[in-house]
C-alpha cells in the first residue's frame, strides 16, 4: 500500500500548460473542437498518480481569478488580463478562445473520475492549496505535494511541516522539487514566508505587482535574510538603520503604500471557506457511465483509459 501522502493540482496552471504544450492538430473531439487542453491534464493526472502514488488528491479551481480583496488592495493586480469589464466583478479573464469551452469538459471529466475539485467563492486555486496546506499541518497529517508552474506557492514549502512544491519549469515528466534547500540555493531565503516576503519586495509583473523600484530580487532576499521578514525591513527603514543604504531607505519609504498591502496580495489565504469533499483517491470511476459518455462525445477515451487504469492500480 502507498504512503499516504496528499497531491494539490494548481489546476489552471496545469491546464493552460497542457493547453499550450498540446497542439490542437493532434487533441480534437469528433466534431472538430479542440480538447487539447483536457487530454493534456488527463495525461498529467495519470503521469502524477503513477509516479507519486498519492493517497488522497484534489484539484484545486479558481473560483474567481482576481478576487476582489486582491484588487482592492492593489487595483493593478492582474489587471492586464482583463478581457472584458463587467459590472459588480473584477472582469473576466482573458482566455484563449479555444481553452474556454474544454474548462467545464476538465470538470465534468474530474466529477465523473471521482477527483475531488475543490474552489471557493472569492477566492484563487492559491488560496485553495494554503487552505488544505494549512489544515494538513495544523492536523500533523500526511505529507503535501503541491503540483504548480506558479512560484507564489513556493512560499508553502516547509520541510519539517513536510510540504514541497513539484515545479512544472521543465514539464510534469521531469518535475524540480522545491523544497528548503532548493530555496535557499536558488532565491537565498530560508522558509516559505521569508519567500512571500521577497516576492513582495520584488513584485511581480505577470501578476501586476509593483515591487519596489529598484529593488531586484537579489536585493530583496540579501534584504530579508538581514533583517528576517519584510516587517523587520520596515522596521529598520523607520529607525534608519545604518544597513540599510540611504537609496534603499528612500526607496522603501517612497513604496510604503504598496508595502503597506502587498503582503495581503502575495500571501495566499490559510482560511478560505470550503465546502465539505472527500478526497481520496478513487479507485474507481464515480459515474462510469458519465466517463463512457464523455469519451465519446469528446474523443478522450485514450487519456481517460491512462487515468482509470493507473487509480486502479
């Protein structure tokens, strides 16, 4: 029997990889449409079961891409993928038109498997992954590995919690494992938050956050480890501490307002409101039926075939 262990799918991110990473020519339902991206993530799905032998998995969902908490706090965030504004939300995001129409195949695929997809309104994938990272550690239970191409999440890592990030940099064949050491070797910092709090020095621009001008990351980790969290760099700008150089001083005060939220929008939420799932690994489909329907109707049998065969193992 497996280890017990718990896979969280950033799903978005594995989707629009195999979106992109699949060419149409080769994912095409019988009508023509494209389902590139869902044989893609099924082939991803049965490639991580098999080589990680989960226990227990989730597919974690954006139930709102750019939660209004985020925008608030900085009304740049992610703004440039705003496709089209639409009154009493923070707009809708621009998606290729051909991914649009295989999201609700992807979940309607997972439903039928029995993969737990789990969102919350009001809230990213992210914040989804923080949640049951942080119920997992706060439970002592079973190890966490977070399957992501987004590097916010590698402010989760946490070797004695023992929570890792499987990065999709070089593909879901050849996964890099970020854990303590691979933070401290390749962004010098020492604990996942000490990571939140140099993103947040360093901004992002794919997620349309400022950072400070001027302050790279090279800068903001050396900044971090001197000073601890991004409130002892605070702390030392106030009290004009002599390590800090009077460029770095002026610069941190110019950005106090951005500093003052960033960390609301780079931290992911450790209490987002789920709903009740179960997330065992099926080792069954819970709809075949469903499943059968769906292979049909869309092509797919061959990666729903991979996906059932390996849960079944």
């Amino acid at each position: 029997m497996s280890e017990a262990r718990l896979l969280l799918l950033d799903t978005a991110s594995l989707y629009f990889r195999a979106y992109f990473g699949v060419p149409e020519s080769v994912g095409r339902a019988p009508d023509g449409s494209p389902v590139n991206a869902v044989r893609g993530l099924l082939d991803m799905v049965a490639r991580l079961v098999g080589d990680h032998r989960p226990t227990r998995l989730v597919a974690c969902w954006d139930d709102d891409w750019r939660p209004a908490f985020r925008v608030a706090a900085i009304p740049s965030y992610k703004a440039h993928r705003v496709a089209a504004e639409v009154p009493g939300t923070t707009g809708v995001e621009e998606v290729p038109d051909t991914l649009s129409p295989q999201v609700p195949v992807i979940a309607s695929v997972l439903e039928a498997l029995g993969i737990a997809r789990v969102g919350a309104p009001g809230f990213e994938a992210d914040d989804v992954i923080g949640t049951l990272v942080a119920r997992e550690v706060a439970a002592h239970g079973d190890p966490v590995d977070v399957v992501t191409g987004d590097r916010d999440l590698f402010q989760l890592v946490d070797d004695e919690a023992r929570v890792r990030v499987l990065y999709t940099v070089r593909g879901i064949k050849d996964l890099e494992v970020v854990d303590l050491a691979r933070l401290r070797e390749r962004y010098q910092v020492t604990s996942g938050p000490a990571y939140a709090d140099m993103a947040a020095l360093r901004g992002d621009p794919s997620d349309g956050l400022p950072g400070v001008p001027g302050i790279g990351e090279k800068t903001a980790a050396t900044l971090i480890g001197r000073y601890g969290t991004l409130d002892g760099v605070l702390a030392a700008r106030d009290v004009g501490d002599p390590g800090l150089t009077p460029t770095q001083r002026r610069r941190l005060t110019e950005a106090a307002d951005y500093l003052a939220v960033a960390p609301t929008v780079v931290r992911v939420a450790a209490d987002a409101p789920l709903a009740p799932f179960d997330d065992r690994l099926p080792v069954t489909p819970a709809d075949p039926d469903a499943l059968v329907a769906l292979a049909e109707r869309w092509g797919i049998a061959s990666s729903i075939r991979r996906v059932v065969d390996v849960l079944a193992r």
